[in-house]
C-alpha cells in the first residue's frame, strides 16, 4: 500500500502546473517581441547559437526534479513491516535514606548543599543512564516504604525520587536491614536478571549494625548485588530545620552534630559483594555506573512494531541525477552536432 507521511505538502504539485504556464507565457512574450523586429525566419540565421529544443527540455527535467523532490518532502511509505525490539538489561532499586540527618550539609561546611539535595541530583543522572534498565525506589528511615515497584518508567521514578522528604517521615532512625530486606523481596523472581541494591545512606547512627550486615550477606548469598553511596563528611556538621533552627540532643541539650560513618558504609557494600563510593567524589557515578555493568544482562521485554517502508531515499536520488542532468543541458545548441551531415544532398 503506497502512502504518504505528510500527504498535506503534495498541494506542492500545483507549483508545477504554475511554473509551466509561467514559463509558456515568458515564451510567447519572447516570441512577441521578436516579431517586432522582423520574421522568425529571418532573424534566425543571426541567432546561430539558439536552439528551440533545449528550454523545454531543460523545463521538463527540471519539473520532473521538483515531483521527486515535493514527494520525498512528503515521505512517501510503501508499505509496513513487522520489527521486532528486545530489550536486555538489570533491575536496580534505589533504597534513600530519609532520616533527619540527610537535612545536613553534605560537605565540613554546615551551609553547604544538604545530603537530600546531593543524593537526588546524583540518583537523577544514574536514572538517566540505565537506559533500558528497570529500577525501583525505597525510602527508609526507621521503617522502609516501597515508593514505586521496578519499572522501566524513568519519569515516574525521578518524580518519586524528587518527591522524597524527611520531614514527612514520622517514625526517624537509620534501619538499612529493614531496606534492604524489603528491597530483596521486590525484584522479580527471573533469576537470570542481574539484580542490584543501591544504599544511599550516610551510616550514621545505625539501629542494628549486626542484622544489616547479615543481611546485605544474604543477599549477597541470593545473587543481589549491593552498593553503597555515602553522604556527607567525616566531619561532624549541625542538622538543620526548616524553621531555621537546628535539631538539639536530648541528652546533652547541644546541637546534634552527624558525619559520615565512612567505614560502615564500606563495610555493608563489602557484604554485598558490591562497591562504595562517596558521593562527593568527581568519578563517584562513574564507578557506580562500571561496578553495575558487571552485572548480567537478560531479555526483558521484546515488542513487535509496525514500521513503515521508507520510500523517499529512491525519489531522493532520481532528483538528485535529474537535477545534475539539467546543470550539464545548456540552452544554446550544441556545436560538434552542426558538423555532422546525416542526410546529404545529391548533385547532378
């Protein structure tokens, strides 16, 4: 079946007809005012040079060059095909930690950017780059909630991901076993997927050290991978609120301070037999994004779509020939033709 893509930019043909009565009327112009000056007959032998069959060829040629090229504008179809997609790729499901803590600074300078805001520009680009990955998204604090499931829908994920608040989280701590317990049980049961958890934490007053590391072994023991992003500094830095004050102890009835537990975080990743990386460092989603392409790649969705057979390519280079034809036709005659005698005339 012959189509078009854009059918509305054939009402181009018309421009054809126009500059064909155009170029009539420049001829019978012509032949007006040459008649002016004497018969056709006469003025002829002292216009050697003109010849009366190269315009309307050249016309002809060039004509047919703008159909091709009105029809290649308007993407002509031949017919559909069937194409078949599949997609390969991993599951990954993102666990943030939500608790107070993540309002503080994500550098020694207390009025730097907060780890919240750190974790989700970082978390936005890995999103960006698991192209046809599936990745889910948990937030935890002292419990973990499932936000959204494993999917292959980047926009909802990112809008989930932007959406995430401590303040909004009642129950605070830091339970990592809670997150990465449920985040096991919410990959897929394809055990040919390669499947992995990344902990977004900065390890500070971890709940139950014990239980998280049995846990990310266990994992690790099912084939889940784990990584491990911290956030923050070493240095201890005041936790903010949004009133503008800061978060005091109830023991000491300072200032909260919180840092990084750097070597807990590598510990839990070492037990997931994944990586740690800060997220203060330059190659952090570089290594993050190296450390996941180890992990192996399975069949996760293939489509069929109907595809069009492209037809403008053809139309394109028939033009294209007609329009380098038409350089080379010059309007006066050819001269070596006028040397050649094909019928001579006899004498007696």
């Amino acid at each position: 079946m012959f189509s078009f893509a854009h059918p509305g930019l054939l009402f181009l043909l018309l421009l054809i007809p126009f500059f064909v009565v155009l170029y009539a009327w420049a001829r019978y112009a012509r032949s007006r005012k040459l008649k002016k000056f004497g018969r056709p007959s006469t003025l002829a032998p002292l216009m050697p040079d003109v010849s009366p069959f190269k315009p309307p060829l050249k016309l002809t040629i060039e004509m047919a060059a703008l159909f091709l090229i009105i029809f290649c504008l308007a993407r002509p179809w031949g017919g559909v095909k069937d194409e078949k997609t599949v997609k390969e790729g991993i599951e990954v499901i993102i666990a943030v930690d939500a608790s107070n803590s993540m309002y503080a600074s994500s550098t020694s300078d207390e009025k730097g950017n907060d780890r919240m805001r750190t974790a989700k520009l970082m978390l936005e680009k890995l999103i960006n780059r698991l192209d046809n990955d599936r990745v889910g998204l948990i937030v935890y604090a002292g419990d973990a909630y499932t936000l959204i499931p494993v999917t292959n829908d980047y926009v909802s994920a990112k809008m989930f991901l932007n959406s995430i608040d401590p303040s909004q989280i009642d129950n605070q701590g830091t339970d990592i076993s809670s997150a990465i317990r449920m985040a096991t049980t919410s990959f897929s049961e394809d055990k040919n997927i390669g499947k992995a958890i990344i902990l977004i934490t900065d390890a500070d007053e971890l709940e139950d050290e014990e239980g998280v590391m049995s846990s990310a072994q266990k994992a690790a023991h099912d084939g889940i991978q784990i990584d491990v992003v911290g956030l923050g500094s070493t240095t201890p830095v005041p936790i903010p609120l949004k009133n503008g004050s800061y978060m005091i102890d109830p023991f000491t009835g300072e200032r909260a301070m919180t840092a990084l537990n750097e070597d807990l975080a590598a510990a839990i990743a070492k037990a997931g037999n994944g990586i740690y990386v800060n997220a203060s460092n330059r190659e952090a989603l570089n290594e993050l994004d190296k450390q996941l392409e180890t992990l192996k790649k399975a069949s996760l969705e293939s489509s069929i779509s109907a595809v069009h057979d492209e037809l403008f390519p053809l139309f394109a280079i028939f033009a294209l020939a007609l329009l380098v034809l038409d350089i080379f036709i010059l309007d006066r005659k050819i001269g070596w033709l006028d040397k050649i005698t094909f019928f001579k005339k006899e004498t007696t």
